[in-house]
C-alpha cells in the first residue's frame, strides 16, 4: 500500500509551465503548500535545445535549474505520476507513494510525434526530447554526423538547420512537406526570405516534398523522397510535431477535446473539480476565431500559468486568456524573423476581409550607422473597423521585441489610426528614424488604402 503525503497544491510537470505556476501560487498564496512533480530531473530550457548542438560551449549552460523554486519554498519531487483520482482528490507515483492535494494542475506537455515512415525506428534516427542526457547525446552524435537531414520545416527544425550549418564539414538536408518553410506563421515573401537564408548559410532546402523512407541495415544510410530522390544520411532529426501529453488526464475521466487536448475554460479549469491544466496539454482556441489551434509556446504556457497562481484558490483576475494569439520570433542565420496573430494566409482561409500594408527602413538612423539592418514590417488590419489583426516583422534584433508591441496591440484591439497616430521613443543608435519608422509607415499605407476604399465605393454609389 502507499504512502499517504498531503499538500495543498500539486503540481504535475517541470516545464516552464509548471515552473511560473509554482512560483506565482507560493507569491499569491504564501501560506499555502506547493509541491511539483516532475518526471524529468535534468530538464533543459526546451526553446534552446537547438542552440545546445553549437552556440553554447557547453551544454549545461541550458540547464533548468531548481534555485528559484527551492529559495520561494516550493517542493519538488522527481517521480512519475502513473495515475490521477479526482473523486480522492489524490495522485499515484510510479514509486507507490500517495500525495493528497486541494487544487491539481496538469502541466504536462507534448510528446513528440512520429510519421509513420518505414525505418523510423532505425539506430541514427532522433526526436527532441527535453532532459540534458538526451540533447547530450544528440549533439556528441551530431558533432560526428557528416550528412544530416531534418525532416521537418517547422521553427524547431529551421533553426537546427541553422545551427547545424555551423559545422562546415557537416552536409545539411531540411525537407518540408508544405510548399513552403513556416507557412504557418508567415506569408509567402517571409517564408521566402527564410528560405533563402538557409539557402545562404549552406542548408539544401527541400519544400513540396515527402520522405518516404528512411534506408540503410540496422542505421541509417539515407532517406528517400516521394520525387525518388536519395539522400545520404548518417543522422536523422524527426522535427514533425507533437502532441499533447494527455493520457493521464484522459486516464482519470477528464473531457478531452477533438484534438487531443484537455479541455479547459478561459481558467484553464478542466472538467473535474479542484483540477487545472495549463500549458501545451491545454486546449488552445485562437484569439479571433475562437476554434481550437495546436499553439505550443511556452510564452502562452507561462501567461496561463500565472493565470492559474493567481486564481487557484478563487478568481482573482477576470477574462485574461481571450485566445491565443500565436507570437513567434526566430533568428535564422542572423537574420531574425517574428509573427503575431493572423497572416495574410489565415485570413483568407477563415473568410476575414483585410487590408495590408508594408513597411521597410533601416533599424538604425541613418541608415549608414554601425550594425544597422532592413527592418521589414508587415501588418493585417480588418477592412472595416482597421482593427489589427497581425503582423510580421524581419530584420535585426529589434524584431524580437517590436512583435511583442505588435502582440499587445492584438490584444487591446487597436485601431489603423492609433499606430498611426503611435507616439514612440528614437535614437539614432536604437530604432529607425521617427520619419520612417515601418511599424507607423506600415499603419499610415493601411490607412490610406481604407480612405481611397471607402472614398471609391462613397462615389459608386452617388453615381447609382
């Protein structure tokens, strides 16, 4: 029989997650005991395992430490969770151990997924997976490997290929089954310019295309492509997908959604009383649409996660994940690439009418400064209200941040005429000119393609 341990919060998963909803209850609820479980005791920062293989001199300089955790008084448990029961309101570790809990909270992530390709499962065939033994591994085999193929034109696999290309002995394969890189994300002439960025760096793209096998004895040799096409491999990076770790709460009678998901409210309350989950577990519905959408960001995981801290023991803060909006950024071979909301793409495939515009001016001014870059910006307004819908931004660094101001307004729903009315800060050494500034530039076009609409259907109709 087990042994019986009470807490007031359990928390199931080491992510960041889990992480920020230990931290964020222990602040709010001080008196309240927290424990997380996490299965994974040496757990890496997942968004920069690719930058494990060859930025970083040394592995452990990933490493997700337990520092903050231990110093807020958090417990944690390196353990399995084999079994959830939410009528005893308690967990079952895989080491028989009992834990008693008031609130749950699932944070358990994805796993990933693998095609079903004929020699999947050869020696020299690898997934990502997030504990510092196995990206150790991977980058020991990497550093060896001489022909690598990515299969899988995803961020994750885009920026491996990047990295990779580090290692000039190294021949470098990324195939994508979609027309394009990041699709996704990013409108044609973004995805191009990614493309062409891992053109220039050395990676052979390959788009439109299919592996349809993987060959060799017992390790991989080559892989095969639906045009016939072979291509030598002695390494293979399954970058796919993934899907959510749902099992347990699946296992316990918790509704999953259509996608695998489990099923939350705007609370990230599941079904079951007294039980949350947050995270890429977590059904996502997209900002505008409302429809459910295999977002996994571990910036949306921690928004809710601190959402979860903050009203685990009774509503706190009102209505604050409205859907995700979907904000990435990248950096491909020095060039960094973001997107916020819906592309141009997106809208056309839900039936929302829109408006664009597009902006491009150095990130410095002038434009002859040191370290200066093009920074392109492209915004998505709706057609009638000039509500932003999304954007996309590439360029130097500065990207990174400019899509966050981008997300922010997506979420405060502002208008065409605020960006283009936007009071910003400038300097030379720091941002475009105030004159030119694309982000503003790109609103003001917008807007004047919305006058010149409405003033050309204004005249058809005086003419009816």
């Amino acid at each position: 029989m087990g042994v019986n341990m009470d807490t007031n919060v359990i928390i199931v998963g080491g992510g960041p997650a889990g992480i920020i909803t230990a931290l964020t209850a222990k602040s709010v609820y001080p008196e309240k005991s927290i424990c997380i479980i996490k299965e994974i005791g040496d757990g890496v920062i997942p968004c920069a395992i690719p930058y494990m293989m060859h930025t970083l001199s040394n592995p452990n300089q990933n490493t997700m430490g337990n520092t903050p955790l231990e110093k807020a008084g958090v417990d944690i448990v390196e353990a399995k969770v084999i079994s959830i029961n939410p009528k005893d309101q308690s967990v079952t570790l895989k080491n028989g151990k009992l834990l008693n809990y008031e609130r749950l909270v699932l944070a358990t992530g994805t796993k990933p997924v693998l095609p079903p390709i004929p020699g999947i499962d050869k020696e020299g065939v690898f997934t990502i997976r997030k504990s510092m033994t196995a990206a150790t591994a991977l980058r020991n085999k990497m550093h060896k490997a001489k022909k690598i193929t990515i299969i899988g034109g995803g961020f994750i696999g885009a920026e491996f290929a990047d990295e990779l290309c580090q290692n000039a002995d190294a021949e470098i394969h990324i195939i994508e089954i979609m027309p394009k890189l990041l699709p996704t994300a990013f409108d044609n002439e973004f995805c191009d310019q990614i493309h062409d960025v891992l053109t220039n760096v050395g990676a052979n793209v390959h788009t439109n295309r299919r592996v349809v096998s993987i060959d060799g004895t017992q390790c991989v040799e080559s892989v095969t492509l639906d045009n016939k096409e072979t291509i030598p491999a002695d390494l293979v990076l399954v970058s796919t997908g993934a899907k959510p770790a749902a099992r347990l709460a699946q296992n316990a009678g918790l509704r999953i959604a259509d996608n695998g998901s489990i099923w939350v409210d705007e609370y990230m309350r599941t079904d079951a009383e007294n039980i949350f989950a947050i995270g890429d577990c977590a059904v996502k519905r997209d900002f505008f649409t409302r429809k459910t959408a295999p977002i996994w960001l571990a910036s949306t995981a921690t928004a809710e996660a601190r959402n979860v801290g903050t009203n685990i023991y009774g509503i706190r803060v009102l209505h604050q994940i409205q859907g995700t909006i979907a904000a990435f950024s990248t950096k491909i071979g020095g060039v960094a690439f973001a997107s916020a909301g819906m592309t141009c793409r997106t809208c056309e495939k839900e039936g929302f009418r829109y408006v664009t515009a597009t902006a491009v001016a150095p990130d410095r001014h002038p434009g002859t400064l040191p370290g200066a870059n093009e920074l392109k910006v492209k915004l998505v307004f709706a057609d009638r209200s000039g509500i932003i819908l999304g954007g996309q931004i590439s360029g130097g660094i500065s990207a990174g941040e400019l899509i966050n101001m981008v997300a922010l307004a997506i979420q405060k729903k502002v208008s065409v005429r605020e960006l283009d009315m936007m009071q910003i800060a400038t300097h030379p050494m720091l941002t475009p000119a105030p004159t030119v500034h694309p982000i503003i530039n790109a609103a003001h076009q917008a807007l004047a393609k919305l006058r010149s609409d409405r003033n050309a259907k204004a005249t058809i109709r005086k003419v009816a």
